[in-house]
C-alpha cells in the first residue's frame, strides 16, 4: 500500500485473524490478497466500510462464500468487503419469494423454502452462496424447468459507491435489477436479493456410477435420450478420476468412472408418477448397458438435491475451464472422451458435460440481461494442484480439451459456471455489454467496484 493509503478503522489488516475470515475462499487455488478486508455483518458495516474505503481512495471488492474467486481477476490491493449479513431467509409463501440476506448459503434457502411445499433455483451444493449464483446466471437442477435462476430475482438491495443502500425492482429502478441480473458484477455490495420460488412435492434425484471402461456406449446412451428429455428434467454426465480421500467411496477411487445425476422435478403429488417414469426412461437403458457401481437414484424430498452431486464440501484447490457447446454428435463425444476419458492421460478430478435447452433457452420477458442460453450443452472440466499433477499440467489439459471441442464451441459462457479467470469468457453481446456499462456509469461513476467487472462483460475492456 502506498503511504496515504490509510485502512479504515473497521478493517483488518494482513496477519490478522480477522483478516483470514474476511479473505477465506472456496478455490484455494485462487486466493485472495487484499490491502484490508472486512467481514460485513450488517447494511451499517456495508455502508461504513465503502464509504470509509471512498475517503481512503481504495478500491473496493466483494465476496460472499468465496466460491468464484477463480472466476474473477485476482482480489489483489483495496478492500475486500465480504458479505455475511445477520438475518434469516424470510418465505412468503402466498407470493412465493424468499429475501435473503447476503451470504446465505443454498440449503439455508432450501430448509426455509420446504415446509411451505417451495424450493429455490439453487446450486449443486449447500454451501454454494446465494447471491453471487443468482447474478451469474445460476444454472440449476431444476433449470430446464424454470430456465436461468438469474430470471427468478425479483429485487436486489445494495449499497452503491456513495455509501447509500438502493432496492432495485420492477417499480424502483428496473434498469439496475436488469443490469444485476448477468451483467457481470462492478455495481456495488449486494446486501439482499428476492428469489421467486416454486412448488414441489417430491423429486427423482440421485447419481448413478460406472466404470469409465463402458463410457463411450453410457455417454451416447445419455445423450439421446437428453434430446427429447421432458423439461421437469435435468441431468449432467461426469466423467471422474477421484483421489482415494476420506468421503470418496473405495469404488468410485478404484479408477475412473463415468457418473449421470440430476433431478426430475414433480410439482405435485400428481405428478409423482409421471416424475418416476420419466426418470427410468432415463436410468434403465444405461443400467441395461452396464451394472452400476454405485446407484443412489431415489424418489425423496426437495433437500436432496443438494447433495445428488457429492461436491465437496470444505474448500479446495482447482484449476478448470468451462465452454457452451452447440451439440453433441458422436464425433463430439469421441472428441470429449478422447481428452477426459479412460487412456486419455487427464489430470482433471471431473469433467462435465451440463444437459441445457428446455427453459434455458426460452427468452424471459421478465428476466435480466443474460436470460436464457443458446447451447446444448455445458461443459465444466477442473482438477486439483496435487502430488505430481501441477498447475501447469492442469491449464495445459484445459487448453487441450478447449482446442478438442473448439468445432462445438459456442463461445458463450456462463458466468456461475467460468472456473478460471484467465479463460476465455464472453456471456453478452457487444450491444449488451455497452448498456451495462452504462448503468455501471450511473451507478458508480468513478469506478470504485471497477475491479468486481467479470472478463468480457464491459465494453470498455
């Protein structure tokens, strides 16, 4: 820090205890090192900590659980504010929506939601937060269903670059919240964001295993089945190498498998069946080709689906990449398993292949700057920085398998998805970027928030 640079009396500094809360990641590969950083429990933190970082003339970034701190460009200098405001989930269940404070997690949302027959547009994971999901587009379990989770904001709080606290809604500055909604960040703190929720009775979710030896015939099998799948359903297929570590089953640890799970929603009791049955046309040809190793597949509640993906739930190091792919023919999946699959020599713990279409595609009149997503597929690869497999191996690999599926590449992406900051990335035209950018100027004129601004969102980058 430079000499004038004074740290505002509510921020910890390097080598302090505070200051390790405030900075704490999820990727740990991709740690933060701020100036000074706060931990802010209230809209009066909020407002002080920006308004004093002003005074300072310090740059100002955000986080909540720190889950894309590899997405953005490194948090290096100024102050980082994290966001984990005091405050429940609050369901109105008549209107179904759900105020949540910043830096509440998905199964807080979740356990809020269930006793009024609702869930959220969440995450794969519990402990994925809220906020930062929703305004990167938020691809969910129940996406071909309900589309974007983005779509489903119906207001955002925050306290902008003066230190005042804004709702940004239908009625009170509509421009903002369609801004907020995909347009890539640098707006200022979000303090609490209103999510629509929907109904559900029951769903089909789970995650079935193979040997990766039967991959090629599983894959296909998935995919064809994906292009006429009902919009209640949505499902990704995995191909994993996992570490023998405590919480990885010996069988899944024994050698590379190849995983399909999701969630096939039923709304109603009356859809239940209907649910069960689309679900077995999905299992029962793939559990025709080979037995399963593992099969956890079950018709449960809502809160299940949270752990259908056994993320890991303490943080960890990964380097990954993230393409939209048009389609997915069979020289496409001889492409994928050529560079993640068994022989393949792959240094990456998971590669992913996201079903999308459904509602994903659909335009929402109601929705933000990013609203739907022109592709069939998503593809997500990461690994971990250990033992023999360096850093260097795994962004080679991602550079291998990017130039391998370059024919189906979109060019798209989805921000809540991007593993790695230094990968390309691009989820908004230019007409787009620069209307966004135009709400940036009003919003925060000089540019306090500018280094929150995810790569390839502004026009001016």
């Amino acid at each position: 820090m430079h000499q004038h640079d004074v740290l505002p009396a509510a921020c910890a500094a390097p080598g302090t205890a505070e200051y390790d809360e405030a900075t704490a990641v999820f990727n740990l590969a991709a740690p933060a090192r701020p100036a000074a950083a706060v931990t802010a429990r209230s809209v009066a933190e909020v407002r002080a900590a920006v308004r004093e970082a002003a005074a300072r003339n310090l740059p100002v970034r955000v986080h909540t659980t720190g889950h894309a701190a590899g997405a953005r460009p490194p948090v290096d200098g100024g102050l980082l504010i994290r966001t984990r405001l005091d405050g429940h989930v609050v369901v109105d269940a008549e209107r179904r929506i759900a105020r949540v404070p910043a830096g509440t997690t998905w199964g807080e949302v979740v356990a809020a939601a269930a006793p009024h027959g609702l869930t959220a547009p969440h995450g794969s994971a519990a402990h994925v937060g809220v906020v930062g999901y929703l305004l990167g587009g938020g691809v969910s379990f129940y996406g071909r269903h309900t589309g974007l989770a983005a779509n489903r904001v119906r207001a955002v709080e925050l306290v902008t670059a003066d230190g005042e606290l804004v709702r940004a809604d239908a009625e009170a500055d509509p421009e903002l919240l369609w801004a907020l909604r995909g347009g890539g960040g640098g707006f200022g703190v979000v303090t609490a964001v209103e999510v629509e929720l929907f109904p559900v009775a029951k769903v089909v979710t789970g995650a079935a295993y193979w040997s990766a030896a039967h991959a090629r015939p599983l894959l296909r099998a998935w995919r064809d089945w994906a292009r006429e799948a009902p919009r209640r359903a949505t499902t990704s297929l995995r191909v994993m190498n996992l570490p023998p570590v405590p919480g990885v089953p010996p069988a899944l640890a024994a050698g590379p498998v190849l995983c399909v799970d999701g969630a096939v929603l039923a709304a109603s009791r009356e859809e239940v069946d209907e649910a069960r049955r689309q679900a077995e046309e999905l299992l029962a040809p793939l559990r025709g080709l080979a037995e399963p190793l593992m099969d956890t597949w079950a018709l449960t509640d809502a809160a299940d689906v949270l752990d259908a993906h056994m993320d890991p739930a303490e943080p960890v190091p990964f380097i990954g990449d993230h393409l939209l792919l048009a389609d997915l023919g069979d020289d496409a999946v001889d492409a994928f398993l050529s560079v993640t699959g068994e022989g393949s020599s792959s240094p990456l713990a998971v590669a992913t292949l996201r079903q999308l279409g459904g509602a994903f595609a659909d335009a929402d009149p109601r929705g933000g700057v990013l609203n739907r997503v022109d592709a069939a597929y998503a593809y997500m690869g990461s690994g971990p920085p250990f033992g023999p497999v360096t850093a260097a191996d795994l962004e080679a690999h991602c550079a291998t398998v990017r130039s391998a599926l370059a024919p189906w590449d979109t060019g798209r992406t989805v921000p809540s998805l991007v593993e790695g900051a230094n990968r390309p990335q691009c989820h908004l035209d230019a007409k787009a970027r620069s209307a966004v950018d135009r709400v940036r100027a009003r919003i925060d004129p000089r540019g306090r928030f500018a280094g929150d601004i995810a790569p390839g969102a502004t026009a001016a980058g």
